[in-house]
C-alpha cells in the first residue's frame, strides 16, 4: 500500500535553516511547503487552499518578504489566523515555536490551542500526529488519498495543481443539481490533459494552439478508426508504435461524446433531466481518472516522443476528417457595417465574424453557431490577427 502524504503550509522566517525539521517531517509522511512571511505563505494559501491538508505556523515571522531581521513579531501569526479564518476550508492551526516568551504566553495560548515547543522531541511527536490527526478529518484530505493516484498525476510535471482543485469539485459532486458545469468541468480536465500530451511532444503543437482541437486531439491519439482505418488530422499522421491503447482511446471518445458542446449534449442534459440521478455523470468522471491514472504511467515509461509525419495531403488516399468546430454565439452584431463578434462557450477570446459569413448565414445577436478560426496577416496594423473562417448555424 502506497504511503498516504501531507501536504502543510508552513510560515516561519528562518525556515531555510531548519532541513532537520523539514527531514523529521518527511519521514513522517508530511510535505512541509514552507515561506518565511506572512505575505508570502497566505498570498499561496488563498490561491490553492484545497492542496493543503493543514498550516503550521511559527509564533513569530515576518509580514513581508524583503523585511529586515529583528521586525519578525507575533503580528504577524495573528494576521495570518485572521486570513485563514476567511477561507472557504476551515483548518485547525498549529504552532511550532522557538520562544520561550510565546509559548509559555497565556494570551497567545487562547488565541492558539495548539502550540508546541521546537526544542522538544516529545513535542516534535505529538506535532506530527496532531496535524496527522487533524487533516484526517478533512474532506479534501480524505478524497485524496482515497485517490491518490489520480491526485498524483496533478502536480506541474504532469497536469498542474489546478486540475487538482477541478477534481476535487468534481468527486464532491453528490446530486443531479448543475451537473451542466460538471460536465464542463469534465471537459476542462481533458483540455488539461491534451495540453500535457503536448508538453511531453507526443501531440502536435497545431491541436493546441491556437485553441484545443478536443475532437482531433482524440482521434490523432488514438491513431486508428475502430475499422484499423489510419486518421489523419490537420495533415499528421500519427506512427503506430505510440497510439493510444483501444480502451484508453474508447475511455477518451465517450468523455468527449458527453461532455462536449452541441446536439448530443442536448440530449444528454435532456437525460439528466429525465432520470435525476449523478450516475452518468460519475460513470464520465471515473473513467476520466482511470485515463488520468494511465498517463501518468505512460509519460514515466519515456514513450517515443515527435512520433508522427506530416502528410502530403494530395497524395494519400487516407481523407482527412473534418476540421473541429467550436461552439458558440453571434454577439455584438454591427447593422451598419455587418459585421459581428463570436463568442465562444468555454473561454474568454471573442473572434470577429466578417460581413459575408454574417449575411451569408443570416446571423443576429444570439445565434448559435459551431466555427473555424484562421490566423491571418493584417496588412493594415501589421501582426497576425485571428477571425472566423466557417460557420456552421445549430
């Protein structure tokens, strides 16, 4: 059984000096993620507090990260009890400190329970188990070691910590209510994850950038059609010797098929409707981590990496799939000039629609619509631009 891990933010100024305390703690099963102001572990705290399965503080450090020695002041760990206090998940604080005026203080015992003296061993164990004891409580600490192979693969050489945060929303899901967002959660994982396929060059840079092609990053993976027909998209072909294996590629084509924008999502949220139960929807996330669970264990292996060629599109006999679409709607519509702006579903970047595509489609403010993006040279303003190229209207 693989040993269960503790993540803690800890905040102590002379915290670079103390391996030994860092040392004693890993062999405890506790990673201590450690800062030595206020400023700089509670700015970290509050921007991924779901990581963290407890916080240790010192009974003085500094408020910023330049200040000079000799201003640390126990201010400062009240300040930070203050901030905590604030945050969405509640954590039990506890205290490590060297001075003796702090932690014989009758004040600063009632304001902190749990302090413990540095320079005792008998309380350097109680701490460890404390905190142990402590985060075990946690129901973000319990979701990740129930899976915590999955939860593995959300650190910055795989999928990053914010996937982590995604998936933990995610495995707190117990009802039928506003599954439409899981479900597009759902999706932003994959995204994540085909952004990772190309950070380790085994997609490439074109199904990425400048926006995730979801449907042709599966289908290049995967390499072959249920029929062992060769796929090619945006002009790869991607070599045998690294595609996907057919579960893994299956796993990847039903999350895409539920979770994608369009007419089947219709359906499915007509489903969800229907029947009122999380069942589809879990059956989409746990396959998700079952694909997650796999390519952590693929990316270790070292696969072959740029494993594809660049086709001659006019000579294979191999036709091409069509290009994705994504999904969106008509905004901003100019009646003057006839022109108009796209906005898609998932993210942020609005992309203007030329008068022909407008008038051609008969398009006004609302429509729904599935497009191509092109890059284009502006010879106008100089620089490379982007607008839409295809529509189709839903």
């Amino acid at each position: 059984m693989e040993e269960l891990v503790y993540n803690v933010l800890w905040i102590d100024d002379e915290h670079e000096a103390l391996s030994g305390t860092k040392g004693r703690a890993k062999r405890n099963n506790i990673n201590l993620v450690s800062f030595k102001s206020l400023d700089g572990g509670m700015s970290e705290l509050e921007r991924n507090f779901p990581f963290y399965d407890g916080v240790l503080l010192d009974a003085k450090f500094f408020i910023n990260e330049d200040d000079a020695a000799g201003t640390e002041d126990t201010s400062a760990s009240f300040r930070a009890k203050e901030r905590i206090l604030q945050l969405p998940k509640k954590f039990e604080i506890f205290v490590l400190t060297g001075q003796a005026e702090a932690y014989g203080d009758k004040t600063f015992k009632k304001v902190f329970i749990n302090v413990y003296d540095k320079g005792n061993d008998d309380d350097m164990i109680r701490l460890f188990h404390d905190m142990k004891t402590a985060a075990d409580g946690q129901l973000d600490t319990q979701i990740r070691h129930s899976y915590k192979r999955v939860f593995d693969v959300c650190t910055e050489r795989y999928l990053g910590e914010v996937t982590g945060q995604d998936l933990l929303s995610l495995l707190k899901v117990t009802e039928e209510l506003n599954l439409g967002n899981s479900f597009n959660s759902v999706r932003k994982v994959m995204e994540d994850l085909f952004v990772a396929f190309h950070k380790y060059n085994l997609l490439p840079t074109e199904f990425v950038s400048p926006s995730i092609a979801m449907n042709e990053c599966s289908r290049f993976l995967a390499g072959k059609s249920d029929k062992d027909k060769y796929f090619i998209e945006k002009g790869y072909e991607h070599s045998e010797e690294t595609h996907l294996p057919r579960q893994i590629a299956y796993c990847i084509r039903v999350i895409l098929h539920v979770t994608q924008s369009g007419s089947h999502r219709s359906d499915v949220d007509m489903h969800v409707k229907l029947v009122k139960t999380p069942y589809l929807f879990r059956s989409i996330l746990f396959q998700l981590m079952d694909v997650l669970v796999w390519f952590k264990m693929y990316v270790d292996a070292s696969p072959q990496a740029n494993n594809w060629r660049l086709m001659d599109r006019e000579k294979t006999n191999i036709a091409e799939t069509v290009t994705d679409l994504i999904p969106g709607k008509v905004i901003n519509f100019n009646s003057d000039k006839g022109f108009a702006f796209f906005k898609p579903d998932f993210g942020d970047n609005n992309t203007y629609i030329p008068p022909h595509l407008v008038s051609h489609n008969s398009l006004v403010n609302g429509s729904t619509i599935l497009v191509e993006i092109e890059e284009y040279d502006d010879d106008r303003n100089g620089g490379a631009k982007t607008r839409v190229k295809r529509i189709e209207v839903r």
